[in-house]
C-alpha cells in the first residue's frame, strides 16, 4: 500500500478477517475502537483522517470520538514516526535521574525536538510518561525494547549500533 493510498478519503483494511475477529470479540461495536486503530496503525503506520472516518463508520460512532481516543493514548500517532521510536520517560525518578539530560543530548546529536522525527526518518523523539521502570531511571523504549540506566556514553553506543 502507497502512502497515497493511506492519505485518500477512505481507508481499507488490508485484512478483512483480522476486522471480523476484532468485531466478534466485543458484544458493542464502539468497544472495538482501540483494537481497530491498532490494526489500523499497524497497517498504515499512523492514524490519519480516513481511519478516523472509516473506525468511525465501522463502530457506528462520531469521528470525534475516534480523535478523541487517537489524541488521548499515546500510542496512537497523528503522523509519519520514524523507523525508530525514542521514547524517554519524563515521570519524577527518571527526571531525577537524568532523563532530561537523555532528551537533550538526544536533540543536539540528531537535531530534532521532541515530536519530531529526523530528517532521514530514522529516529522520533518522544517525551512520554510513566513507562514502569522507576527503580532502573532513567529508562528509554525503543520501539519495543526497555534500556534502563543508560548513561549518555551508553546511550550513544546503543543509538550508533542501530542500522
């Protein structure tokens, strides 16, 4: 699928049978909301109007209450990520801990701000909140991997070792 097949006014699931097993699950349409924007977004790579509209039409639901949920969860994204999602946690121990000091050095190495992705489409940098890891702060998810107590020099030779 093209990215202009996913920007157009409607959008398609690539797996209808996927949907159909989503639907049986949950007794109301409208409780299948989450589970078809993660199907969504698993698909597209971002939420974008047209999944709006169609998760809208499919749980019978307003799109603003989709938006709603899209703006909520952090896990949904508006726009294009990069191939590697820099999420640092923000929440008191690993602020204290220097995850203010990971966000920076991050936006100095690669010029990009929190929310913004870099220029080749390698890496989004996120602020994000508790991600469970108190006792080891600071802690960094990338994509789906946990890496606690990282010191910027281990920081460095783990972003670098990244293809």
């Amino acid at each position: 699928m093209s990215n202009k097949d996913i920007h157009e006014d409607s959008f398609q699931y690539t797996d209808s049978d996927k949907v159909e097993k989503i639907f049986s699950q949950y007794p109301d349409k409208r409780s299948a909301t989450l589970p078809l924007l993660h199907l969504a977004q698993t698909q597209g790579g971002y939420i974008t109007s047209a999944i709006i509209n169609t998760v809208a039409k499919l749980t019978e639901i307003h799109p603003a209450e989709v938006m709603d949920c899209v703006s909520f969860y952090t896990m949904f994204y508006s726009r294009q990520q990069g191939t590697y999602k820099l999420q640092v946690c923000q929440t008191l121990s690993c602020s204290l801990n220097g995850a203010d000091d990971i966000v920076d050095h991050i936006t100095q190495k690669y010029g990009t701000q929190p929310g913004e992705t870099t220029s080749d489409g390698k890496f989004t940098l996120l602020k994000v909140e508790c991600l469970g890891s108190c006792g080891t702060a600071p802690v960094i998810q990338i994509n789906d991997d946990y890496h606690e107590g990282l010191s910027i020099k281990e920081l460095d030779i783990l972003l670098d070792s990244i293809p």
